[in-house]
C-alpha cells in the first residue's frame, strides 16, 4: 500500500489520542439506560391507568388494543418524542433483505385554518403502509403489486433515534403483504414463539404448573473487527463485499495467542465505551466485552431477554457499532471471514425457555438428577436438534458463513449437542433404567492457599460444539456474525415446538390410562434418549475422526450453502412450519428461493469486485514492478555485467504476473454464466466454476503482494490493517 494513506493512518490515531481525553463519559449506568425508551416506567407515567393495564394484556398475553386506546397510546407516545426534540416517526422493520428498513413521516398535520400542528393517531401506531415492490419476497410480490403494511409490535418498546441532528421515534413493527403473507423475520418469530409457548404449557400443566405463557429467551454474543477507516477506505473489497478477496497471510497472525482476552488499546475502548453508552441509552442491555482470539477483533454481549426483543435489540446494535466507529477512525467489520487465514466472526445465540412466573426451563437446578422437570424439557431439545439438524443447518447458511463453518475457529457443518459429563451421564442412566448418576461438580482447590475454593460445574465447556448446553441454556454457535438472529430462533422455536407437542402427547396419553406422571416420563425418557442419541458429542469437532464417526452415526454433514438450502424446503420441514402456523408453504418457498438468490448476488459482487481489482489495482503494480526489474537487468547489461539474481527476479514476476492476468480471464469467463433460467443451476455454477476460479486467482494474487515492493502495492495489507490500533 502507497506510504501516504499508511501516513494518513498513523495521523489519525496520533489526532484521536491528543483529542480523546477531552470528553468525559457519563458512568450512570443507572440513569442512562432505557432514558430513550417508551418503556413501562414511560408508560405507566404518561397512560390513564385502564389505557396502561389494556397495553400490559397486550404485551403480556396478546390480547388485542382497541382502537380507542391506541389512540391513547399513540397521542402519550407522541408527546413524549416531541418533549425529546423528534419531528419525525418511523415504523422500524427487519424485510428479507438481512438488514433493517424505515420510513420517516413527520407528525406535521394542517389544522383547517392551515397551522401546523403536531398529530399522531392510534391508527398512524398501529398501522404503516410502505412499498412492498422493491423488497425481496421470493415470488410472492410481483412488482406491480405495491402494498404493504407495517403492524406495530407492542411487545417490543419505541425509542428515539438520535442521528445527524434529528431525533426519530422509532416503532418497532412486523411487515406483511396485502395478502397478509409475512415479508419480514418478525412476523414468524412472533408466530414461532406463540407455537412453542402453547406445546410448553401443556408440558407444564402436567406438572402442576400455573403458568399461562412461556417464552423464548436469548442473548446473542456479537463477534466483529475494528480496523482504521483509513485501510478500510483503501480496499474496494472491504467497502463493497464486507472481506479481502486479496491478501496475504501477514508473518504475525494468531498463533501466538496473545490477543484473546488482552488488554483493550485505547482507541478501541472509547469506541466500546460510547457504543454501550448509546445502547444503554435504547434499552439495550449489553454486559460483555472483550479481546477474541483473532487481531483486531472483539466480542459484545447482551443479557438475556425476551428473543423477539433480543432480536430487535441485535439489529440495533450492528447498527450502532457501524454508525459509531467512524466517530474513532475506525470501520467495523460484521463479515464471518472478513481475513482470510485468522478467526472468523460469529453470533453464538444463547438460547432458553421461561415461563411467565420466571422460571428458566432449562436451569437443572441444584440437583438435576432429581428435577424431572428439567430432564423432560432437556430431552425435548435433544430430541428436537435430532430430528431438525437439517433445518437448523439451512437457518444459518449463506456465502459469508461457508467461509467460517468447520474452519478451525468455527464449529463444523455438522450439527450435535454437547451436554457435559454430568448431563451425558445422566442420560445414559436414564437409558439403561435409571440408575443414578455419580457425577457432580464439588470444588475446585486451585493450590495456592490465599486463593478460594472455587465451586467447579460438574462437567467442562465445548468451543468446538456447534450446540452446547452452559448451564441453564444452550448455544446454537454456528450462527453467522452478521445475520439476523430471526430465523435461527424461528428454527430452533419450531424444532423445539414440534418435540414438545410429541411429548406433551405422549405423556397425557399414558397419564389419561392410568400412569402416574412420574411412571409416564420414567417409561418415556430412555426411549428418548435411545432414539436420539447419536446427536451427544462431548469431544472435538475440529477432528477428522468425529466426521467420520458422525458419518456412522447417519448425521448430516452439509458443507455449503448450496447443499444446505433444499433442507429448508423439504416435505417434512414445510409440513412443520404449516401444522404451528409458523410459516405457509409459499412463504417458507419464498425465503429459499430469496436465499438462493442471495448467495448467487454475493458470490457475483465478489467475483466482479476480483476481476475489477485485479485489472485496476495489481495487474498496474505488477506491470510496473516487471518493468522497474526488466530496465535494471537492462542497465547491468548495457555496463558490461551479468544479472543473474535479476533474469531470476525478473522471471518470476514475469510468470507469476502472466498467470494472474491468465486467471483473472478465467474468472472473468465464470462469471458470464447465464443459470438457464434456475437459480439452483446458477448457484450450484457460482459454487463449482466461480468460487474456485476467485480462490485460484487470489492465490497468484498473494504471490504477488509478497513479491511487489511495499511502496507499489496499492492495497492496505493484512499487516497492517490487523495491528495498527
């Protein structure tokens, strides 16, 4: 990369470090957080208390609001956005696009004498109406039919959106077509949870329990990179693909394991500092942060909350990372592999059940071996990861996340379920008739006699398990770093729906004959875990020996995007969505036909993004190299000298730039394929010709960055984008 824009790098951290101790961060947690939300304590402040109660039946147990009290509602809403300086309104949406979407109308209305007065009404809340036309709906919208309607979720609160000097109220909404058919992730996240909540309760009420609803809880951890705005402004690559399609391997990368956990640079914890200060602000409860393994990259992560909310709150966070760091001179980077050779980034999604009198359904308690309960519901979740691994593969595939799924950083295409020794003994008593297990945690005597005693969980953690239960929950870790944690949760919900109404079934038919419940389950259970067993794997993912062991076991091993999307579209996964009324067959069609679609648009921007940067960019460098090399041979020459070190210089690049030029034409050849009118024809095209056809061009393209003089290269290079804090 030329020295001037390094130059400009270096200058900019230098800058932000005189200026940065100029601003002085509030640390009241406590008063800052949720100071931008309409939230209950707004609500039950500002609403006549049977306008408050009928919004709590809303929220709490989906009771339908009237549309007088949503006037209510919305005339409160609108005066406290007003009070906080908002002009404008916006019905906050997350289409099939993977991002979000918004549409800001003012609450300026014309009074009859022509004033402008402030206005918003319950049917304004309730309901928008942006164009449908121009969003991804798989067939289900032709572009002449426009309209679509924005439905206002109370279950997850307004805030105010402070950017570029105004101030939004932000509704949060599901998005459907005119039809009614669900064009966004909300809606069947919302239809998922209400399916899994009815199963739950019936589990429950077999044992004794009063509870009325239960909910999906979450907390995805978010993985990313931070690098200079400066290097990122330089790579074409970062800007439009979101990862280097060129780069070589830097002779420092992560194998020194120095940067997990390490200290945090400065730059970097004022981007932090203010990041989590804006998302206190908006209700966001973020806990975490951290170094993760690779350079340059770190980890948020929330507390656990209700998954449609943790849901919204996710999307609010990867925008206030990428809209923060530019404040710092930085870019943030949400790609799974945006460095090739170095971590990748996930979102591991820590997932439970809880009911509406606050109990995780998943927590063991002090004595699993005893807790029945728990042992059903953990069963449940085994059984449903079994039988559903196709679905759970399909929920979490795209073009970014085939470079990250079984790399050495990330949990393998297979899908299992670590349980720990405890929980895999327990079961395994179960199974052979219920033995009692001996396994506990005790303490943990660290040796050194001013240190505690440290109580030990009674079985150790499994990065390598793309399904791991921690405790009181499980974490589905294959999920990508910057996708929408919707429809991993809607698969999970419905996989898990589907498991808990066959055991609801089973357990009443044998209660309803006469069983006992506890002689019921005892007769239910082994068979359970007889059945789905082969998914507990406790050992290494990474390893050749489990693939072939999962291949005895008759697991699915998906390694693409490509073989993982008909697993979405299969008889029996439709049949699910459409029997719990999560999704109907068009719509479930809809979502592959647009993830077909989306992998062939990402893997073409990729490859073009290759042949312009190659032609724009290195073949210039490597000509010019060629050339600097060919006149010094030329000089040695005409004084009467023998270069041989420099034919041999000159050779190489000669060869090494001819292939390049000769492999770029070959990508160039790859990406005019026309896919004949099927999109599965086309993506399997862009898998088989075009993806090897950028790897074998950016192998000859690193070649060449090794061999080209710094001062020439005319990308920021993985060295430096990596380690210049």
């Amino acid at each position: 990369m030329g020295s001037a824009v390094l130059g400009d790098a270096i200058s900019a951290i230098r800058d932000w470090s005189v200026t940065d101790g100029k601003e002085k961060r509030d640390a009241r947690v406590n008063a800052a957080f949720g100071s931008l939300v309409f939230n209950d304590e707004v609500q039950q402040a500002r609403l006549p208390k049977a306008v408050y109660h009928a919004l709590r039946r809303t929220m709490t147990h989906g009771e339908p609001l009237d549309l007088s009290a949503a006037d209510a509602v919305a005339k409160a809403m609108k005066e406290w956005a007003v009070e906080h300086g908002a002009t404008h309104y916006t019905h906050w949406f997350q289409p099939l696009t993977g991002i979000t979407a918004e549409k800001h109308d003012s609450f300026l209305q014309l009074s009859p004498d022509g004033k402008a007065v402030a206005e918003f009404s319950g049917k304004e809340l309730i309901k928008g109406e942006p164009d449908a036309s121009s969003f991804p709906s798989g067939g289900m919208r032709s572009t002449f039919e426009a309209r679509g309607y924005t439905a206002w979720d109370p279950t997850s609160p307004p805030w105010l959106l402070y950017s570029g000097g105004a101030v939004t109220l932000v509704i949060p909404t599901a998005f459907v077509s005119w039809t009614g058919e669900a064009l966004d992730k909300k809606t069947p996240l919302l239809r998922s949870m209400e399916a899994l909540s009815k199963q739950a309760v019936r589990v429950l009420k077999l044992f004794g329990s009063t509870a009325e609803r239960v909910i999906t809880t979450c907390g995805p951890e978010q993985e990313y990179f931070l690098i200079d705005r400066y290097f990122y402004l330089s790579r074409p690559d970062l800007i439009n693909a979101g990862r280097t399609l060129f780069g070589a391997r830097p002779p420092k990368g992560q194998e020194l394991e120095d940067q997990y956990f390490g200290a945090i640079a400065d730059r970097v914890m004022a981007f932090m500092s203010d990041v989590e200060t804006e998302l206190y602000k908006i209700g966001v409860p973020v806990k975490t942060r951290h170094n993760e393994v690779a350079p340059s990259q770190y980890e948020i992560a929330p507390i656990f909350e209700n998954a449609n909310v943790a849901t919204d709150h996710q999307m609010m966070t990867m925008e206030t990372m990428r809209r923060t760091a530019p404040k710092y001179g930085l870019a943030c980077l949400l790609h799974e592999k945006p460095f090739a050779g170095v971590n990748g980034s996930g979102k591991h999604l820590n997932w439970s059940m809880s009911d509406d009198e606050g109990h995780n359904l998943l927590s063991p308690g002090e004595n699993p071996h005893d807790n029945m309960q728990f042992l059903v519901f953990c069963a449940t979740v085994l059984r449903a990861v079994n039988k559903w691994q196709g679905l759970l593969r399909a929920s979490i595939a795209s073009a970014g996340n085939d470079h990250r799924l079984g790399a050495n950083e990330a949990p393998p295409a297979i899908i299992s379920v670590f349980l720990g020794d405890m929980l895999t003994d327990i079961f395994e008593q179960i199974e052979k008739g219920g033995a009692r297990s001996t396994k506990h945690g005790g303490e943990l005597d660290t040796g050194v006699l001013v240190l505690p005693k440290l109580p030990r969980d009674a079985g150790d953690r499994n990065r390598t398990s793309p399904f791991a239960f921690t405790g009181n929950k499980f974490e589905f870790r294959a999920v990508s770093s910057n996708q929408s944690i919707a429809m991993p949760n809607i698969a999970l919900n419905l996989a898990v729906t589907e498991s808990l109404d066959f055991v609801a079934t089973e357990l009443e038919k044998a209660t309803k004959g006469g069983k006992t419940l506890e002689k019921a389950v005892a007769d239910l259970l082994p068979k359970v875990i007889k059945e789905n067993k082969r998914i507990i794997f406790n050992g290494n993912n990474y390893s050749a020996e489990w693939e072939k062991e999962a291949g005895k076991r008759g697991l699915l091993n998906v390694k693409n995007t490509v073989d993982a999307l008909p697993l979405l579209v299969s008889k029996e996964v439709v049949g699910a969505f459409e029997k719990y009324k999560v999704l109907n067959a068009r719509e479930v069609h809809a979502r592959y036909d647009i993830m077909v679609e989306q992998y062939v648009k990402t893997v073409n921007v990729e490859g073009q993004l290759m042949v312009l940067m190659a032609n724009r960019y290195i073949l210039p460098a490597a000509f010019d190299y060629q050339k600097k090399v060919a006149e010094s041979v030329a000089a040695v020459k005409a004084a009467g000298g023998k270069s041989v070190e420099g034919k041999k210089a000159l050779d190489r690049v000669t060869k090494l730039t001819d292939e390049f030029r000769r492999r770029t034409d070959r990508l160039q050849h790859a990406l005019e394929h026309e896919g004949n009118g099927s999109a599965e024809k086309h993506a399997k095209h862009f898998r088989d010709g075009v993806i090897p056809a950028m790897t074998g061009l950016r192998e000859v393209g690193d070649d060449l960055e090794l061999l080209i003089p710094h001062e020439t290269w005319p990308l920021a290079t993985y060295r430096e984008m990596l380690f210049i804090k």
